[in-house]
C-alpha cells in the first residue's frame, strides 16, 4: 500500500530546485509573510491523505512549483479578493457582523500593488501546470475583473465568459440604506486554447448560477468566511472536468473543492496557507 501510494505522489509531483523558476516577490514592507501567495521557501511537501488527493500547507506558489507542468486538468479556486484594505478606508462595520469576516481575517490586506504581483505570479504558474485546454475557473470581486483578464491574458489563457453566483439569502446587511449585496462574480478561462472540456450534455447552461449560502451542514467541521457551498463547486467540476481528472484548488480554504472532486471521483491538489483553515481542509475531506 504504501508503495502505491508513493507511485501516486511521484506521478504529481517532482523535485525542481527553485533555481529554475523565476517570479516577483512583493515588497515586504508591514507586512505577514503568512499572508504571501510566494516565499521562494524551499521546506515543504505535499501531505497525501488518500490514494489521489495531495494536500500541501504553505504559500500558493511555492507548492505550485512541485506540480509537474501539464498534469492539471482543471484549476477551480476563490483567491483572496484584496477588499480589506478597501473596506477598512470605508470606514465599513462588518467587524460587528463577523467576527471571522474576511476584510479582518488579514490575508485580504494587501495593497493593490502587491495583489497585482501575487496574482500575475499565480498566474504564471497555473498556465504551467494546466494542460493545454485545461479549464480556470476563479472567483472574484467584480471590482477586479478587468485586472484579472489583463493578468490571465499574459500567459495565454483565454478569456471565456464572466458568470455571476446569485444567493438567495444573503445577509440583509445595511438593508435600508441602500441594495444589498447578494451577487459574486466567476471569471473562466482556457490554457493556450480557445475550448476545452465542457460536458453540458447537450443543454444550455447560463452563466447565472442562484443558490443559497453555504449551509449549516456544510460547516460541521469548521467555519472560513468566504465559504462557497458544495452545490456551485460540484456544478462547475462536472461541466469542466472528467471523472479520474486531476483538480487543483490553490486557494483551498475549507476544501469544498476537495470533497465535492473526491464524491465526483476526480483527483485533487489542494493548497492553503492557513493552519486552521488546512487542519479543517482534512477532516472535511476525510469524513465526508
């Protein structure tokens, strides 16, 4: 057993020295090392927690550097959107709404220049790992898009559509005072092609998807603010991968990519730089 598990790991994965990868790093100015996407640190390792999931607990870019290039089908991940400082200059209350919302969770602080670098590297590395025609599929603030289809297009990824999560009962912040915020935004790209795996089995899919928030019953295990539920994760993984392809989520969170790919029997990489957040990551994906 364990030999097989092995065989699996070096499938994934293989030894390079940082010497052959170059990619900006922020300027470290007031700023967490934890809350950097790269870090050049070289002691870390891929943790396997089944025979096809690989788990990794450390910066997003650094890990990506261990994947082999061209052995991810599908990227599909909710990067931080950089909001924090943005709603700190506001003046915005949410700290008395949230305890854990993400504008005080410190790894959405960012200024807009060093988000810019994080972003363009994760970037770089994605379109290495990807197949050619392999799907991303990100999240994101629809403050950000034009920035994200700028990054994106500096290494052939091409643009395919931008689609809106629509929930159905979302918190009824400031309700009498202005709209209440009940929409997120989802941008998809192709690896260095123009299509890639779309199984829609014939049927018109929108790119409006309208579902509730995460569940109660999704969070057992633990809580992350910017949880997404397992209904619009499973809808994405099976339109734009097959079963026993490999999934990657580099901003993992509370790993509802992870147990929506392994229900779905595909392959999984997951990736996040919080302890709290990974340790949380495992149990889901162990349990359920």
């Amino acid at each position: 057993m364990q030999t097989e598990l092995l065989r699996n790991y070096d499938l994934f994965f293989e030894k390079r020295s940082f010497e052959n990868y170059s990619y900006s790093l922020v300027k470290r100015t007031n700023l967490d090392n934890d809350f950097l996407l790269s870090s050049h640190n070289t002691d870390f390792k891929f943790e396997q927690i089944d025979k096809d999931i690989f788990l990794g607990n450390g910066n997003c870019v650094d890990f990506m550097t261990r994947i082999k290039s061209s052995s991810v089908d599908l990227i599909l991940t909710d990067p931080p959107y950089n909001l924090g400082d943005f709603m700190h200059k506001r003046k915005t209350n949410l700290i008395k709404m949230r305890e854990n919302q993400f504008a005080y969770a410190g790894w959405d602080n960012l200024s807009n220049e060093n988000w810019i670098i994080e972003m363009d590297n994760f970037f770089k590395e994605s379109s290495r790992v990807l197949k050619k025609g392999g799907s991303l599929l990100l999240f994101m603030s629809l403050m950000k898009i034009e920035t994200i289809i700028n990054l994106a297009s500096k290494y052939k990824f091409y643009y395919k559509t931008t689609g809106v999560w629509h929930k159905t009962n979302p918190m009824p912040r400031n309700m009498n005072i202005h709209f209440v915020n009940s929409t997120e935004a989802w941008i998809y790209f192709i690896n260095d092609g123009t299509s890639g795996t779309f199984n829609n089995d014939g049927k018109m899919v929108h790119d409006f998807i309208e579902t509730s928030l995460t569940p109660k019953n999704e969070k057992k295990f633990g809580k992350h603010p910017t949880q997404k539920p397992v209904k619009i994760i499973s809808h994405f993984i099976k339109h734009l991968s097959n079963e026993n392809d490999v999934v990657l989520d580099p901003f993992m969170g509370s790993a509802t990519t992870g147990v929506c790919a392994k229900k779905m029997n595909r392959k999984f990489i997951g990736i996040d730089l919080n302890k709290e957040y990974y340790e949380l990551s495992k149990k889901r994906i162990i349990n359920e």
